[in-house]
C-alpha cells in the first residue's frame, strides 16, 4: 500500500460537486480507499461488500483485524443488504437520529463479508448527515464500510489535512469538504443486549437516547477491568504522540506545570474556560469543547512538547463524551 500516491479533490461541503462525488464513486468502485466527510471525523470508505478492498482499509490504518468496522448507508435499500434483522428500537432510533450520529450494532446480513464485522455475528451501521458522505454512498450504491481515516490508535481526524498526515502514500483519495462539525465519533449502541448497551459514548447524549426509549446499559464503568464488550474499545485510543497528564482540579494542574518547567520541561496547559494566554483555553460547552478536541491535540502534538497537561470537564453525563475520549488520550497501554 505504501508508495501510493494519494490524491485530494475539494469538494464543497453542503453542495457537493456531481463530478467530484464520480470521481470518488469510481475509485470505490474499483476497491479503492477514499477518505471522505462525516458530520463527526472523516472517515476512510471501502465498499462493505467486497473483502478485498475492506482488507485494504485494515492494511492502511495498521488496524487489527478483530476491531470490527462501522458500515455506513444512504436509505433503507442500502441497509437492508447491510443488516439481518431490523428491530422495533432500530426503526425507532433511526427515525429520530438518522442521519446522525448513532451507530446501531445488530445481527448482521450474510452478504456482509466477516473481515468487516471481526469475524462475529453482528455488525455496526449508521446513516452519517454529512452531504457529502450521502452523495458519495448514493452515487456507488454501495454500503461504506470506514472506520475514521486515522492510523490505528492516533488521534482521528477532523480536517483532510489531519488524514493526509496519518494516511498519505497509503490511500487513493481524501476528499476535502473542511473541518467537521461534530468533532468526536458517533455514539455506539448494542442493540442485541436487553436492554441496549452504550459501547461509545459520542455527540448524541445518553439523555436523549433514554428519553426516546428508555433506561439503557453503560459498560464504561468495566472498561478497564472487564471483557471488551467491542474490540474496538481498546484503552490506549485516539492518543496524541506527546505524553498527556489529567487532573480534576485546576490547582493541581498548575503544581504539576511549576514542577515540570523547574525540571527544564517543555508543556502545554489545556484549561477548561478562563484567561490564560500562555494555554490552550476550550469552550465550557461540551459540544463546542468536542468539536475543537481533536484539532487542539492535533496541533499541541505538532508542537516541540514533553507534556500536555490537560484539566478534566466535570464528572457528568454530558461530558461523558468529552472524558472518554480525553481518559483514552492519556492511557499509556497497549
Ligand atoms: O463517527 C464515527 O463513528 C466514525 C465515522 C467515520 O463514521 N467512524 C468511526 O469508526 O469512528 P471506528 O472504526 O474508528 O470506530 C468504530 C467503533 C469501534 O469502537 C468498533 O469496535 C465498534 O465501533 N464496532 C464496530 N462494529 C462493531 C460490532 N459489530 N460490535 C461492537 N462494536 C463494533
Ligand atoms: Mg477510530
């Protein structure tokens, strides 16, 4: 795969150009990779339905081949060759947040290959409201198989530059549509569980999936002891290459900042509001902290740095989100 040459096609956002989205409809075609838009991170498309070209997705990102791929649709057609069995909560789910970001995992349709689901019997699906990923599925008529178009284990990308760092030389085509607006991966929920269970949480709140169809199970609180309930669900995840630290109090953070520049350390502060100009100050929104999470480590991972010191958002569920992503930056496992 290396020793690709990887082209980028601007193509505009909210009117994407027919011939832009044929030109990448016809890579696909021919089992090439595309790096495309999403509402969330960009994603890295394979058509679902062939096992050679999705082998080729696992080979670019350096993926293991048990951490199974989201597939991602345009309308009911295209679902019903993805999935085995469409339940009531699915229909349910999906008039509400679809398109958007909520991915469903059901027993899924033989005709998707095994190398997409990681060998298992169910598989993940969601219908993403970008218009570009829309025109680029229904141009191919085909379901998409892409995980987000990063490097496995690195931060995903919200812009094309992002996936042209990770993925030059390795893919044929990013398709540049600008900054994404969510900033942070869909919500995943396992819809084979009774009741479902949350496996990522993402841009769409725990709130407003319960009020639409009640209590559900949140399996964050064993992720670092017990079984994966995703392969994918891999502690050290979406992590920046500089060391980063958290801490719940902003006071200690700066105690540990003191410390390390006394020692001759290079550091970077992310603070969560406030006037300090020598940090990197984020929104007090949670959606807006989100959108921005990935390009403020992105940018603080280009810089000359020994650590980033980053202040944990409040301990609730809105910024569950936010927390998860920020936990699994810091992790220092495998
Ligand atoms: O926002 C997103 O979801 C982006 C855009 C491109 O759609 N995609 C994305 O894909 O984040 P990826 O591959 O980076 O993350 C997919 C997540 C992983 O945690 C994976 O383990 C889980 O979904 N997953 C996929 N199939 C599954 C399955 N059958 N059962 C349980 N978890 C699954
Ligand atoms: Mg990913």
């Amino acid at each position: 795969m290396n020793g690709h040459r990887t082209f980028i096609l601007p193509i505009e956002p909210n009117a994407p150009e027919p011939s832009v989205v044929q030109q990448a409809a016809d890579v696909l075609r021919t089992g090439g990779l595309v790096a495309f838009p999403t509402e969330t991170v960009y994603g890295l498309g394979a058509n679902a339905l062939d096992p050679a070209a999705v082998g080729r997705i696992f080979e670019a990102k350096g993926r293991p081949s048990t951490n199974p791929l989201i597939v991602h649709v345009c309308d009911e057609q295209l679902l019903q060759q993805v999935v085995a069995d469409w339940p009531a909560l699915a229909v349910k789910l999906a008039q509400r947040f679809w398109p958007g970001p909520l991915t469903l995992v059901v027993p899924k349709n033989p005709a998707i290959p095994d190398i997409v689901t990681g060998g298992g019997p169910t598989v993940a699906v969601r219908m993403p409201a970008h218009p570009v990923a829309l025109a680029l599925i229904r141009e191919c008529r085909m379901p998409l198989a892409a995980p987000s178009a990063n490097r496995s284990s690195e931060l995903s990308p919200t812009t094309a530059e992002h996936v042209w760092k990770g993925l030059e030389g390795r893919i044929d085509l990013i398709l540049d549509a600008g900054p994404t607006q969510s900033g942070i991966e869909s919500t995943v929920l396992d819809l084979t569980t009774d009741p479902p269970t949350l496996l990522r949480p993402g841009p769409l709140g725990i709130a407003e999936i319960e009020a639409l169809i009640g209590p559900i199970q949140k399996r964050l609180d064993t992720l670092r002891t017990g079984p994966l309930p995703s392969p994918g669900l891999m502690e050290r995840h979406y992590a920046p290459k500089t060391p980063v630290e958290l801490f719940s109090s902003r006071t200690a953070l700066d105690e540990r900042a003191i410390e390390l520049v006394a020692a001759g350390q290079t550091v970077k502060k992310v603070l969560l509001g406030g006037s300090d100009h020598s940090a990197s100050v984020m929104p007090t929104n949670h959606d807006h902290y989100a959108a921005r999470l990935f390009a403020e480590l992105h940018y603080l991972d280009s810089l000359w740095l020994n650590r980033i010191l980053i202040e944990m958002p409040p301990d609730t569920d809105e910024w569950l989100a936010v927390r998860d992503r920020l936990t699994r930056a810091a992790a220092t496992g495998s």
